[in-house]
C-alpha cells in the first residue's frame, strides 16, 4: 500500500481516507468521524492495535520523561479522552500540569469525565480547538505531544509549526503515529487484518464500518517515517529522529526546540 502514501511535500489535506476532497472539507469529515466514535475510542484503539496502542503510549511517556515538578506544562493535542495526559501525569507523579486540546467536544467530554473519576482534574485543563490555530502564547509549553491524531489533521505542516511556535526553547515534541511496516511479511498481515477485519470489528462495536475505514485508509496515506520526519525538520526543530514499534506498524517521532 505505500503507494498510495502521501510525501512530506503535502497532500493529506485533501485525502480523507483513499477519498480526495476539496479543501477545507476534510475536517468536517473527520469531525463526524469522531463524534460517532467518541464513547467507544479506547475499544477502537484496541481493535486498531490489537491493543498494542497501551504498550506504544506507555513507550512514548517513558521516552518523555516528564519532570516531577508543578511548573512542567506540557500540551497534548488530539487527545480528548486524556489517556496520553493521564499517563504523563501520573509519570510526574501528579506534580505536571497537562493541557489536554482537541477540535472534537465529544472526545473532550469523554475526557473530562474520566479525569474526575480518576482524581486528575487538579492537574488538567481541557480545551476545544484547532491544532492549526493554537490558542496559546508563544513559548507556553515545555513539550507537546500527539498520539494517533496528526493523520487526521489536514494541514500538518501548519500543526507542526504550531507545535514550534508554542513550545519553550528547549522544548521537546513528540508524535505517535501509525507508519509504514518495514518487514516484509508483516505488511501483509497488517494490511489483511487492516482491510478485513478492522472494519467488520468497527460494525461490531459501533454498528458503523465506515468511521473504521476512513481511519485504516488514513493510515496507508500518511507520509513514511522519512518523510515525516523531514516536515518535522521543515517546522524547525532540531535533533529528529523516530524509532518503529512492533515492526513499523507505529511509530515515534521526535524533535526538540532549540
């Protein structure tokens, strides 16, 4: 399938899954997406990964090493249901503060809900934005993190810039994303599973295939490690690199503000 995939020259802005769309149309779209799989979005990172998606977020904390110190402010984007801002926090063992921000009100509500429940809410703050327009002031945060959501922005390149603008000097970033498998014989496992059986869960679970669909398509057009790696650089940070998980299935990509 890495034919069909995107180039660090652009191009996701106008895919919605194998679709092409006008532009401007794509986050209405995976708006919708969202709202209908708000409530069940762990179960469908479960279906998605196998449920290797706890393994790779518990990975990318770790890599973080967030500071166990109450003025550590960290900013984590696409992440409504708070389960990478949950993490870090219990990481600083309750000490950093995380801004959880997310164009999607269901998701954050999902979030929000689960905070209270897990006595974190002192320690969070939750915000319905864009990652395109961040509502913050430059130099905020001392890292900003995305898991499995700069896919589904259209314009990355401006995310990215946005991350830098944001981010103290200093600062690190760090994207979790699935990529482009790298063994020979696990692509083809991954894409039959991907193409066949992911969408058939998604019904299962949902009733809906089509939100499943849209999110296994996304994937195969997502820009490779390399490519990625190199808007990352084009945004202006320093020090990229990412590391495969499970083969290439996801990857984590990092860059610092320097």
């Amino acid at each position: 399938m890495a034919e069909n995939r995107t180039s660090a020259d652009g191009g996701m802005e106008t895919s919605y899954g194998f679709r092409n769309v006008a532009e401007g149309e794509k986050q209405g779209l995976v708006n919708e997406v969202f709202h209908k799989v708000a409530k069940r979005y762990d179960i469908m990172n479960d279906v998605m990964s196998a449920g290797l998606h706890r393994l790779w977020k518990d990975a990318m904390v770790a890599a973080l090493h967030p500071r166990r110190d109450p003025n550590y402010k960290v900013l984590d984007v696409a992440g409504g249901t708070g389960d990478i801002a949950f993490r870090i926090i219990e990481a600083s063992r309750r000490l950093a503060h995380a801004t959880v921000l997310d164009i999607n009100g269901s998701m954050l509500s999902v979030g929000e809900e689960r905070a209270k429940k897990r006595g974190l809410s002192q320690n969070l703050s939750f915000v319905e934005a864009n990652a395109e327009e961040l509502p913050f002031e430059d130099g905020r945060f001392d890292a900003y993190t995305i898991a499995f959501g700069i896919r589904n922005v259209p314009r990355i390149d401006k995310a990215l810039s946005e991350a830098h603008r944001v981010l103290k000097r200093g600062g690190r970033l760090l994207v979790l994303e699935f990529s482009e498998v790298e063994m020979p014989l696990l692509d083809r496992v991954y894409d039959a599973w991907s193409f066949n059986a992911i969408p058939r869960f998604g019904k299962m679970i949902t009733g809906d295939a089509e939100p499943y669909q849209y999110l296994v398509e996304s994937i195969r057009k997502f820009p490779n490690q390399k490519d990625f790696a190199a808007m990352i650089e084009k945004a202006g940070f320093s020090r990229v690199g990412f590391t495969n998980y499970t083969g290439g299935i996801a990857a984590l990509h990092s860059g610092w503000k320097m």
